[in-house]
C-alpha cells in the first residue's frame, strides 16, 4: 500500500468509525439537546452563539473538505474557492431575499437595496429566485458550470502549479469587483442580509437553527464519507497519481484534463452548498467573502489539518476558526500575527498538518 | 478755497452717491436688486467697489441700523467711505448671500480682478470668466483686454470677448465671435456652439441668420476635432502613467518570479514598507530639517530601497530558503509574511492611512496641450520607472551579480559547479528584487494613499503583469505593464474603471489559455518544469 492509502485505512480504522460516530453522536443528539431541551441558565445550555459558531465553521470545514479534495489528492491548489462559496451563498440569498416579501424597510415587494436603486423589476439573475428549488439548483448548478468551464480551459492548456493558483486568484478579485457594483444587481456593498424567514418559517428561532444546523452536520458527515469513497476508488488513486508525477500518467494512457476537471468541478460543488449553508446561519453575504484573502485562508485550513487526509481539512477548519473566533474577541489586534505565523510555521515545520503530528507522535511511542 | 472745499464736496458726494444707493440695494435688497447692485458696483471699477464684494463674499459684509460695515475680526471699515469704524455696533446683522448672488459674485469680482496688476491674479481671473460670464461684464473685458499684453492671457480674454458679443452683438461682431471661437479649445465653447446651433421644438433654430449657423458649424467641428485630440492625448498619458506605476510594482517581481521562480505573495507587502520608510523619512525631515523638505525624496528613494532589501534579505534566509522547489508552500508562508508585514505597520503606524507630502517641485502640473494638464508627479514616476528599469537591465547585464543571477537561473547545478555561491546569490538577488518593491513604495507615496492595505492593491495587479509578459524576461514584463495599462485605461474611458479591470483580467485569463508561457517565453524542450 502507498502512503495515501495507508494513511487512508489508518484513519478509518475502527477506531476511526467510532470516532466519527461519537462526532456525530455530539453533533444530533448532544447540541439540540443542551440547545433546546436544557432551559436558560442552566450550566449545560448552549447558547444560540455558540451553535451557530458550530454551524458556520462546519460549513468552513465543508470548505476545507472540498479544498482538500482538490489539492489534497489531486495537487491543484485554487486560491478561488471563497468564490465558489460565495456563488453557492449568493444563489441561496437570493431565495431568502424573496422570502422577506414587503416585510422589508421600505415594504415593497422588492428586496430594499432594489427600491433604495430605484428599480422597478428584478433584473434577469432574479428570474424564478422565488421558488426554492430553482434557488436550490443554482446553488449547484453556478459554481458548477463556472468551475467546469474555467477549469476545462485551464486544464487542457495544462495550466497547473502557482500558474494556476494565482489564476484562480485573479478570477475570485475579478468577481468580486463585479459584485461590489450595484449595477450588477446583487446588492453591491452591502450584500444580502435581514433574512426573515426560509420556507415560509421564521429564520431566527432556535428550532429553526437548530434544523440548519442538523443539515449543515450531515452535509459534512456526508461529504465526508462521499469524499473516502472517491479518494478510496481506482479514480482517487488514478487523482493522487496525477498530483505525484503528471507527465508519468499521461504517459500511461490516462488522460489527466478528465480527472483533474472532475474533482476541480466537484470540490466547487461541494463550496457553493456549503456556501447556501452558511448564509441563513450567520445572516449576511456579501462580496468580500471573494476577496483573495478568504481563499487563501481555506488553504491555510487544510494545512493546518494535513493535506491529502479528509479528516485533517476538519481538524484545521475547526482549529483556525475557532483560533479566529477566539482572537478576534479577546485580542483583536494580535489575530494577524496569529494568522501569520500558522501559515509560516505549518509551512517550514509541519508538513503533514496536525493529523501528521500525531500520527508521527503515535509511531515514535509505539 | 470755499469754492473749492465746495467743489470737492460736491465732487465726493457725486461719486460716493451713486455707491451709497447701489451698497445699500446690495445690504437691504431682494435678489434681484442685490443682482443688479452688483454689476453697477463691476461698472464702477471703483477698488472700493471690489473690497465690498469680496467682503460679501467672504460673508464680512454686516448691517447695523442702516449703515453697511466690512467686519474683519474685530475690525470694522464703512463699507461706503472705507473709514474705520470705531466702537464695533452692538446690533449687527450679517448679509447672506444666496446661491444664485454667490455665482454672479464669482463672476463680478473675476471680471474686477482682470485688471489687477498681478499676472497671477488677472490669469485666475480669467479662467473663472471662460467658465461662463455675464454679457453685461463686457465692457469690462474689452477695457481689460486694450490693456492685457501676457500672451497667455489675451487669447483667453479674446475668447472670453467673443462669448459675450454671440450673446448680445450685431452681425458682423456675431460672425467675428464664432469664428473667433473656433480657436478655442475649451469644452464650455463646445456647448456654446451647440448652444447657437440648437433646434427649437417647434422647427425654427435658435439663431435665425443662415450664415452664422455655417459658420458656427465650421467652428464647431475644428473645436471638437481639438478636444478629441486633446482627450486621446490625456488618455494616452494616464495610460503609460499606470503602466510605469505597474512597471515598477511588478519588476521586482519579475526578479524574483521570474528569476528566482519564487511566489513572492508579500511582495506588495515590500512595496507598502517602502512606502512607510518614505514617510518616515518625510517625517524626520519635517521634525530636523524643515529648510531641506524639498529634498527628502532623494534620501527617501535609497532609505525605501534599503530597507525593504532588507526585510527582503531577512525573509529569504529565515523563511523562503527551506522552500525552495516547493512553490504552492512557498506561496502560502509568504502570504503569511504579508499578514504579519500589515500587522506589524499597523502596530507601528496605526491603522488609517498616513499622508505623505509631495516636495514642492512636484506637486502641480504642466498644461501640454488643449487644456490637458499633466501633474508634476505622474511625469516623475514615468521618468523614474523608466531610470530603475535601465538600471536593472545593467545590473542583470553589466555586472557579475547579473551574471551570477542570470547563470543561477539558467541552470543552478552548473552555476554551482563552476563556483558560483548559488546560496548567496539567491539571497542577494531576493534582496534586489525586494528593493525594487521598495522604490515601487516610495513613487506610489507621492501619488495615492499610504497604509498598510497598499500591498493588497497591488499583488494581483503585478502577478498579472508577470505573468502575462512571460517568466524571466524583463522586456514581457514592460512590455505586459504599458499594454495593461493602455488596456486599462482605454477600457476605462469607455465602460468605467471597475468593468475595465473585470474585462481585463478575463482577457489575461484567456490569454494564458492561449500562450501558458506569457507573451515571451524562454524557449525550451521541458515536458514540465
């Protein structure tokens, strides 16, 4: 067995399985529990901040997953992917913009960034934006095709390594100058946000969190699962294979542009649901969740954690954030060193992420 | 001597009658009163009569029962008699100058000042009356322009004459006046002549005289053709402006990018420190040596470039040496640095931006050609840009560091066989570029803000520059930055900047699909590299 699959079968073990149980366990039965059975002021409630700090980084770590499967196992780092998360939570807000009908500051039937621009019909993005299902296929569908047409270009004029990376940059700050005009209909500036209700249910009531949450954990707990499927099957070893010597599979018969563009398709994807996610659980997206600096982030997460692992795009999603969150509040001036610093040292002294050290430690002692 | 007391009295009481009523319809008036107070007041060329309206102006002009006061401070004169009023009126009340009284201000007191003695004075004066004048000032302007000799001047002030005869004139003078407004370059005479060539609703034209109109046409099309001309000139040079600004932020990078094959992501985060060193230094000067402002630049142009060769040199042996061959991990560590960079300015510095100061040699402009005015330092960037890439392609070409680097790019293994310290080399060559980040910081001082997101600004930006002129050549990467810029900015004048970018970026995009390797590529048989 190569490394990737050792790696692999080391970490789905059964030790594996029942960790991931035991994560799940937590996830559908402990957080509804302390969140809505538990009363106020009880030490074990969790607060209504706290799950939807949860909720957000899982959809980070959704992110991170589907970095991971690109770059992890197919050697393709994209400094775009905020863009494809960000597209997937524009096409969801688009629907919740709709479902906040005339309850809106101005009471129009319109969202109020549109009647404070004087507009008096939605322009062509809009169209069917209220029907859930329509808005549900955009968010597959948008980052889908986008991935699937760049990456179609990039692939066969075999653009890889930085070249690629830095491309990937210029498409997301292309994008998000594009949506910071208010000419381009989605709110400019100020984004999507005052969310009111989903489904015709209010959006802010625990119960209705607390459903969000519960799909933004299986999504994960699936995409998980859906992502050892792929790196397991002769595809995955046919992407790592790739990522290790490109000329070398090419040369064997495969034709790489297939995989590369199948994965790259698949982990924007993946994104754009995560970012349809994300948005009714935070309550605001808006164009800098384009801007360069985020997509860099996700790859610092899948670092941190340990590329070409799955499980350590989890971890690193997990400890950035809550890293983030933590700084932020507490030493809001010290986070960029904080930031920084992960990025260099992961770089020069841990190669393999946290999911390595660990496994490195496990290998000593024994 | 009675008589002649008498005499002056009467003489005084004539002239100051007149100036008695017209102040007080100015102080007490409605405004279309206080309107025609003040071009009786213009009429007058009294200087007296201008102290009143820039008074007005300035909001000094006061009332006090029924005299009208010019209050300075705590000073008073009578606005009439220009004496000194002394005790300051208790009850006063200042006159409000409304909107409109405020534009036939602005032309009254321009029409006063053609006369003034000062070139400086009678030349503002004059720009202010070609924005659009009272017909009623011309006689004034005629006084003027029988006395005007700067030859600056009186083609404006001519200009400014013909204007006022098209409104209110006989034929021949009407006639005289377009023609003469052909000469002009002046967007305000385009619509003037539109103005004369306009058709009513009802079918009749504006002027009525068949002859006027043709040779108001005439007029019309040797003005636009002037202003199209001027117009393509400006946007040829902010063009080449931007694309020397986008030299000097991407020729770092194309040493070590291009050269070196390193991901420099903190590279803008080098341009931002230069930019800080050289408001440090502006700042040293102001505090030690106040006499010699206007040369800090040329201490600040060596003190950019050193230290950020040396936070450059820093990084490449503490950070960027255990990753060379590994460019994806590369890139991220260095974007590392780049936050820490932003942070560390920020603690430094503080968060809003800083200003820096241009030295006085460059601040205003040159007017080159059909009213385009070219700023002092746009021009100095485009020299300096122009100064470092020469002497960059002498220090690649001419000396044994350029050799070194040149032979490490071209085969490292070798290079290091035959005794070239690569090592050093590469740290040396990583300070350079770096540098030159540093000086791309101190020229972008002089012409935008300074903070610590400057960086940000530019790192897209300068990659695209490098990557479409095409790895390891200097000539691509002038080459991508004048045509990005030309790009750039012809698409601006046309769609509005943010779609320029958008256009121009999906262009690079493309383009690389096309070519991988940039516009000029090193030509090699490598299945990867």
């Amino acid at each position: 067995m190569g490394p990737v699959s050792l790696l692999i079968a080391r970490l789905y073990g059964p030790r594996g399985w029942m960790t991931l149980a035991a994560f799940a366990l937590a996830l559908f039965v402990v957080f509804p529990l302390c969140n809505l059975a538990i009363p106020e002021g009880n030490p074990l409630h969790l607060s209504a901040y706290w799950v939807s700090l949860v909720g957000k980084i899982m959809c980070y770590a959704i992110v991170a997953l589907a970095m991971d499967l690109a770059w992890g196992y197919a050697g393709i780092l994209s400094l775009g992917h905020g863009l494809f998360f960000a597209l997937g939570g524009y096409a969801f807000g688009m629907y919740l913009m709709r479902q906040i009908g005339s309850d809106g500051q101005y009471k129009a039937n319109m969202p109020d960034f549109m009647v404070f621009l004087d507009w008096k019909e939605f322009p062509w993005a809009w169209w069917n934006s209220d029907q859930f299902w329509w808005c549900a296929l955009l968010v597959v569908l948008v980052p889908g095709l986008l991935a699937f047409v760049f990456g179609f270009f990039a692939f066969r004029s075999r653009i890889k390594g930085v070249y690629f990376s830095i491309i990937t940059q210029a498409l997301t700050y292309a994008a998000m100058l594009l949506f910071f005009r208010n000419a381009t209909g989605f709110g400019g500036n100020n984004g999507f946000t005052d969310f009111k209700r989903i489904l015709d249910i209010p959006v802010a009531i625990p119960s209705t969190r607390m459903a969000l949450f519960a799909i933004t954990a299986a999504t994960l707990i699936g995409s998980l699962l859906l992502g050892r499927y792929i790196v397991t099957s002769k595809f995955g070893r046919i992407l790592a294979a790739i990522r290790d010597a490109e000329s070398r599979v090419m040369f064997c018969g495969y034709n790489p542009v297939h995989y590369k563009l199948a994965i790259w398709t698949f982990s924007a994807v993946l994104c754009g649901i995560a970012g349809a996610l994300y948005v009714p659980q935070v309550g605001i997206i808006n164009p800098s969740e384009m801007s360069p600096a985020n997509s860099i982030e996700i790859a610092i997460w899948v670092a941190v954690g340990g590329r070409g692992t799955l499980v350590g795009a989890i971890v690193g999603a997990g400890l950035v954030n809550g890293a983030k969150s933590y700084f932020t509040q507490a030493f809001p001036e010290y986070w960029l060193y904080v930031l920084g610093l992960i990025f260099i040292l992961v770089t020069l002294f841990m190669p393999k992420g946290v999911v390595g050290l660990w496994s490195q430690w496990k290998n000593r002692s024994a | 001597m009675r008589i002649l007391l008498i005499a002056l009295l009467l003489f005084a009481s004539r002239a100051f009658a007149l100036e008695v009523a017209n102040v007080e319809k100015l102080a007490f008036g409605e405004s279309d009163e206080q309107v025609a107070a003040i071009a009786a007041l213009v009429a007058s060329g009294d200087p007296q009569a201008a102290a009143v309206l820039q008074a007005l102006a300035d909001g000094e002009l006061q009332v006090a029962g029924k005299r009208v006061l010019i209050v300075k401070g705590e000073e008073a004169t009578d606005a009439v008699t220009g004496a000194k009023v002394a005790p300051l009126p208790e009850e006063r009340e200042g006159v409000v100058a409304n909107n409109r009284l405020r534009r036939e201000l602005a032309g009254a007191l321009a029409g006063l000042k053609l006369t003034s003695p000062q070139r400086e004075a009678r030349l503002a004066a004059v720009k202010e009356l070609a924005g659009g004048a009272d017909p009623a000032m011309l006689p004034l302007v005629k006084r003027a322009l029988e006395k005007e000799a700067d030859p600056t001047i009186k083609p404006m002030l001519e200009l400014i004459a013909a204007t006022m005869e098209l409104k209110d004139g006989s034929k021949e003078a009407r006639i005289a006046a377009v023609r003469m407004l052909g000469g002009s370059s002046n967007s305000n005479t385009k619509l003037l002549l539109l103005g004369v060539l306009e058709k009513r609703k009802d079918g009749s034209f504006a002027e009525p005289d068949e002859e006027i109109r043709r040779e108001a046409q005439a007029s019309l099309r040797a003005v636009e053709g002037r202003l199209a001309w001027g117009e393509r000139a400006g946007i040829l040079f902010t063009s080449i402006s931007l694309g020397s600004i986008l030299l000097l932020a991407a020729m770092g990078l194309a040493i070590t990018y291009g050269l070196m094959g390193v991901i420099n992501m903190a590279h803008g985060e080098l341009i931002m420190v230069g930019a800080y060193t050289t408001y440090a230094v502006q700042n040293l000067f102001r505090e030690h040596a106040p006499d010699a402002f206007d040369w800090y630049l040329a201490c600040a142009v060596p003190a950019s470039f050193m230290v950020s060769a040396a936070v450059g040199m820093l990084l490449e042996r503490l950070v960027i040496r255990w990753l060379y061959g590994r460019a994806l991990e590369t890139l991220l560590a260095t974007w590392g640095i780049s936050l820490v960079l932003i942070q560390t300015v920020r603690t430094i510095f503080g968060a809003q931006n800083v200003q820096v100061e241009n030295p006085a040699f460059m601040s205003g402009g040159v007017e080159a050609l059909m009213g385009v005015v070219l700023p002092w330092s746009r021009i100095v960037i485009v020299v300096f840009a122009a100064a470092v890439l020469v002497g960059i392609w002498l220090l690649l070409t001419r000396t044994r560091l350029g050799l070194f680097v040149r032979g490490v790019t071209q085969n490292r293994a070798m290079a290091s066989c035959v005794g070239v310290p690569t090592a050093r080399v590469d740290t040396w060559a990583f300070g350079l570029g770096s540098g030159i980040a540093g000086l791309a910081g101190c020229a972008l001082s002089q012409i935008g803000n300074v903070g610590p997101d400057l960086g940000q600004a530019y790192i897209v930006d300068s990659f695209m520059v490098v990557v479409l002129g095409g790895v390891g050549q200097l000539a691509g990467t002038v080459y991508a930055a004048l045509g990005l810029g030309f790009a750039n900015k012809l698409l601006e004048a046309w769609q509005g900047a943010v779609l320029a970018k958008i256009v121009v970026l999906v262009f690079i995009i493309m383009f690389i699909q096309k070519r991988p390797q940039g516009l000029f590529a090193l030509k090699g048989r490598a299945v990867e590299t």
